[in-house]
C-alpha cells in the first residue's frame, strides 16, 4: 500500500521529508521524557517506544532542535534541516495545511523518534506544544476522543481520500498529546503500548548495540541488515565478507563545513566485529558508488576509519565532503549504494 511503499523506499529508491501530528488525553500531568544525552541520543529515544515485534524492523530518529542550535536563523538551516529522515507521522508538516489540521508545526518538534511500517506504526515527537490547541484542531479534522486517544478511522486503515489522511499517511490516526510530548500510532494497542513503554525497544540487544554504536547523530536510521539490498540490476561488490545482524546509518551535523557520516554494523559477536574493522574504512574508501559514475565513496567521505565500539559493532565514518548535501546519507540509501557493506545475498 502506498504509506508502507513510501516507508521502504528508505532501502529500495525514494523518501518523503516529513513532520508530525497529535492529539490527546486529559490535562494530566506531563510525562517525562530522559534527558538528551549526545554521547548515545538514539539510545534515549529506543526508551520512549515499546519493544513490540512490527517495531523492530525500522527505527528513525531526527533531532531537529540540535539542528536550530548549530544554525540559529541561518539560511543553511533548510539545507540541515534536508539531511533528516522523518517518518510518516511527518509526512506533510513542511506543508501550510498541516499547523491547521493537527494544532502544531515542525518548529514544535525538538526530536523525534518512530518505527515500523504501515499499517503498524508507532511515533513520539518531543518538544513543546499547546495541548489545548492540538485537540481543537484533531477535533476539527474529524477526530473522536477516546480516553486518553483521539481517533479517526480503523485500527491500520489507509485514507487517501481526506487531507488529514493524506498529510500523515494514516500513521496519525491515533493521536495523544502532552506539553512535551506527542505519541501517534496508526493502532489503538499501539498508541497505547507507547504511552507506557515497559518494556522499551532500548531492551533489545542489537538495537541498544547499534544506538551506542552510532553515537551523537542529528539523524539516523536503524534496520536488520536484510533490508540493505542494491537497486534492480545495480552490479555491488561487497567490501566486507561478515554478514552484521543490525545496521545503523546517520549523520552528525555540526556545521555546513562539519558534517560527518556514520554506518553502525552489528555482529554477532566481538570477533566478527574485529574481522570486519580490519582494512574495512580503506575497502570502502576505494569502492566504486554503484549508481554514480567514476565516483569512489573516497570522494563523498573524507579521512575515514572503521573501529570496533560498543563490544561487537564497527564504526564507519567520515566526514562529508564539503560539496555534498546534508542529505547524502539518504540518498546513499535510498539508492541502494550502501548495499557494499553487506554480503551479497
């Protein structure tokens, strides 16, 4: 369906930017949410999701505040803001229609965090919202309060037929709002396993190894490694022989001239972990890039290194070439060119 084709086009061709949506409850008290910590912020945001199974096969994280505090009011700060990967609960927050259907705009949101596809989605925006006028705006676009929900549509329906359907991909149909915090899930069981999340995704192994791996990101993907295949008939030739069990892909944005690139492989074990490190960063520097022609991933990333972190993951980074975008991370998987890091299949 379209929504979960718009989801996995992170690994097959093409994304969406997006931004978020809400909703919900009484005027209970705000729910805390962990402190930001930049050593392992991907870490934090896997406490505010469920570790439930459709959420394990596609985490995104984006830090959008961090983002503001790099470039202030700068013009660069919509390039930036391009190198994020918002889920579909954000699909259309860039648009002028959204603030009017769910109460809140991007400039809101200082983080977020969201996995799986449609139609089992689940996502939490943090920041600072007015709670009074998100649900006078869900209520307008046709919502229904629902203890501490607001609900529009079946459990995983897809609506293509009304703006609000069509703003969020349906991934907003189940909404719940705090001052600092919105939680949004295309399922009832959903929104609510995430409103009480104990235990969190933060609870599952190769997870929690990927988030430490990758470190401070502004933003990043984490996904079974399955999932990484190269485009339709694009020759790849791998640069490591050890399959990883969980892949992280991100970046760290610390200014238009500090860029770095990062990939987080999780093994199975330290030793594979090791065996993989060694000449990795070199074998992927000379690399040719499946799609572009006469292009190493050499040119795109400068001074690359591979380590082993967090017990068995290897760190790949580099910092992004000064002519490349923000969003090249993206681009390198939406086309499949990334797929070098895996074996082949």
């Amino acid at each position: 369906m379209k929504a979960r084709r718009r989801s996995i086009a992170i690994f097959l061709s093409s994304a969406v930017l997006a931004a978020a949506a809400c909703g919900g409850g009484g005027d209970q008290p705000d729910v805390a949410v962990p402190a930001a910590d930049r050593g392992a912020p991907v870490l934090d945001a896997l406490q505010l999701l469920p570790d439930v199974e459709p959420l394990h096969r596609q985490v995104l994280f984006g830090d959008p505040g961090r983002l503001r505090e790099v470039y202030g009011d700068a013009a660069e700060l919509n390039d930036a803001l391009a190198g994020l990967w918002p889920p579909d609960a954000l699909a259309g927050a860039v648009r002028p229609v959204w603030g009017r259907s769910y109460g809140f705009r991007l400039a809101s949101v200082d983080s977020y965090v969201a996995a799986g596809f449609h139609p089992e989605t689940a996502a939490v925006l943090v920041g600072r919202f007015k709670p009074a006028e998100v649900r006078a705006a869900l209520r307008s676009s046709g919502y229904r309060r629902r203890g501490r929900l607001f609900v529009r549509g079946k459990d995983g329906s897809v609506d293509s037929d009304s703006r609000v359907g069509r703003l969020a991909l349906s991934s907003l149909d189940r909404v719940a709002v705090r001052r600092q915090r919105i939680v949004a899930a295309s399922s009832t069981a959903l929104a609510r396993a995430t409103l009480s999340p104990d235990p969190s995704l933060a609870a599952d192994p190769d997870l929690s190894t990927a988030a430490r791996a990758i470190g401070p990101v502004t933003a990043a993907v984490i996904f079974p490694a399955e999932l990484l295949r190269p485009a339709t008939g694009v020759l790849v030739v791998p640069v490591a022989e050890e399959a990883p069990k969980v892949v992280a892909v991100g970046i760290d944005d610390r200014g238009a001239s500090d860029r770095v690139f990062k990939a987080a492989l999780v093994y199975g074990s330290a030793e594979e972990a090791e065996r993989v490190s060694e000449g990795l960063a070199k074998a992927f520097g000379e690399a040719e890039v499946p799609t572009r022609t006469d292009e190493r991933f050499s040119d795109l990333f400068e001074e690359l290194e591979a380590d082993v972190v967090a017990g068995r993951a290897v760190l790949l980074q580099g910092r992004i070439a000064d002519f490349e975008l923000a969003g090249i991370w993206r681009a390198l998987l939406e086309t499949g060119d990334l797929a070098v890091l895996v074996p082949a299949r």
